[in-house]
C-alpha cells in the first residue's frame, strides 16, 4: 500500500518515512522544507520527495494521483503552541486550511484512509491525570485551537465520506532512533538545553520548572504511527489515541537527566513562565489495549539519544 507523508523531512516526519520504508511501505513525502531536511531521507533513494505546501491544492491532488496514493499521515503543521499567539494567523493557515486541501483531495482522488497528528494541546490545562480521550478539550493557545480544529474537521469527513481516520494526540516529543535525525529546533527544550552547555551558559527554563507534562521518545511516538497505518490497512475505522508515557516529567527532571547523561552543569536561569502553555500527561491506556503500543523508552533515553544526535550534527 502506498502512503503518503506529509511533513515527512521533519524531525517526527523523517522517522517516520524510516519506519515506514522498513517495513516494506510504498512511501512518498511532500514537504515545504520550512522547518524539515531534505538530507534526513537521503538514506531513502527509493523514496521520492515531492516540494511543496499541502496548501497547495493542484500540487496535492496530482501527488495522490501521480504515486497511487492510498492512504495519508498528516504531520505537517505549524508547531509552536507558545508563540502561536502573536501570528494566529498563519497558525490556522498552516494548519488547517492545509488540512482542508488534502481532506478534499484525499476526497477527489479517493484515498480513504488518513492518519492525524493532533496534540495533547487540545486539552488546555485539564485538572488532575493522567487525561483520557474523552475528557473536556479546552485548549488555551491558537495552536491547540487548530489542532482540535483539525479533529473536528476529520471526524465529520469520518462522517460525512466514510473516511477511516486514526487521530493521535502526541505530546512533548524528543530523542532520536538514528544520530542522523536528531532535533536541532531551536525552538525546543533540549536543544536550547544542549545549545547553552556549548555556549557555556545557564540553560533558561520558564517558570519555576515544575511544571508537570508527559515527554515521549520519537522512536515510541514512530511505533505508535506505524500501528495506526496497520490498523487502517487492516480494515480498522480508526478512533482517537493518546500517545505518551503516561508519566510526568517536569523541566527539572530533564535538566538533572541532561546533567548525568553529559556532565555539564545544568543550574538553570529562571524566567517568567510562558502563558498558555499546557501542563498535561495524557492517559495511554487505549492505545495500549487497542492498537498494541505503549512507551518503551524512558527519560534517561530520550536525552542520551538526543545529546548524542546533536554531538552528531555539530561541525567538527
């Protein structure tokens, strides 16, 4: 069967294309490159890597046609919850007018099962946890508005067309499967961390860093969106999961992790912490029981995978 991935040259989109390719899946990736690597897949020759938005309806429509397209794991998006705030915008642009361009070419060119990358995002900052699936979603930030946007707008394609969809609510991701595909965002936590121990200086943390939310391997994240598009090619309707540890991690637990993985001194500079960043730790329980998957890394993982992917991407 042959799957489509967007965002497939970003960092959660890369692994993704590796497993899936190992699998034995027919896969091509379309890509803007705004935030992914082409160099990420170049592993892959038997991959093709089409450039472009999936905001760009003709585009989409001729690479469902021109590949055989059967089915679809959205991963491309604007990703940045705390900054969302100053460019709605083009939070809702990317995210969810793309989402409607390749709903209705999935629609026109008859692909009918889909994947979606949603966020625990959606919850804003529900009381207590873990959170289930069915709990209230408040999200506080305009990046959490488009994302449960997002699964609103599938589950009435669901509805309305008889879409088989998987949604996955995932929450903090980090580490790496392979050095070659680190995250080197600047806009996340452990490689700003990584970034202030070259730089010699004290890693900057919002708030008092006791914040409590749930921080996931990329490699369990991967195995969780691998099961969903077996799930799919199994005949499954599909449904919506958490994806995580179900454990919490605060910024603190990190840094003392970072501390022993590296041996440098993690002390942090305090700053004001960041309004409308959620604190969540979703429940796992349902996608253990019906997809087959739950976490297998731990946070001493996630950080010796990651500092040894960024070691791997410095210049010599």
């Amino acid at each position: 069967m042959s799957w489509l991935v967007t965002g497939g040259a970003g960092y959660v989109g890369a692994h993704v294309v590796h497993a899936l390719a190992a699998a034995g899946a027919r896969v091509v990736v379309l890509d803007d490159l705004s935030t992914g690597d082409a160099g990420r897949l170049d592993r892959l020759p038997d991959v093709p890597m089409v450039v472009g938005s999936v905001r760009d309806r003709g585009l989409v429509r001729r690479v469902l046609r021109e590949h055989a397209v059967q089915g679809v794991v959205h991963l491309a998006a604007r990703e940045q919850p705390t900054t969302s705030g100053t460019d709605p915008l083009a939070t809702w642009a990317e995210n969810v007018e793309g989402l409607v361009a390749l709903l209705e070419g999935c629609r026109a060119k008859g692909v009918g099962r889909f994947v979606f990358a949603s966020s625990t995002a959606v919850y804003g900052a529900p009381d207590g946890g873990p959170v289930p699936e069915d709990a209230s979603c408040r999200p506080l930030t305009p990046y959490g508005r488009t994302k449960l946007a997002g699964e609103w707008l599938v589950g009435d394609c669901v509805t309305a067309h008889g879409l088989a969809a998987v949604v996955l609510r995932l929450p903090d991701v980090g580490g790496a499967a392979d050095p070659r595909l680190g995250d080197t965002a600047a806009d996340r936590f452990l490689p700003q961390v990584f970034a202030a121990l070259d730089a010699g200086s004290a890693p900057v943390v919002a708030g008092d860093g006791t914040a409590v939310r749930d921080l996931v391997h990329v490699a369990d994240v991967t195995d969780a969106l691998v099961a969903a598009v077996r799930a799919l090619e199994a005949g499954s309707p599909g449904g919506v999961y958490d994806v995580g540890t179900g454990r919490g991690t605060s910024a603190l637990d990190v840094l003392r992790v970072v501390a022993e993985v590296t041996g440098g001194d993690t002390t942090p500079e305090v700053t004001d912490a960041q309004p409308g960043e959620p604190a969540v730790v979703p429940a796992v329980d349902r996608l253990e029981r019906e997809l087959g998957v739950r976490a297998r890394r731990d946070l001493h993982d996630v950080v010796t995978s990651a500092w040894t992917a960024w070691r791997h991407a410095q210049p010599l």
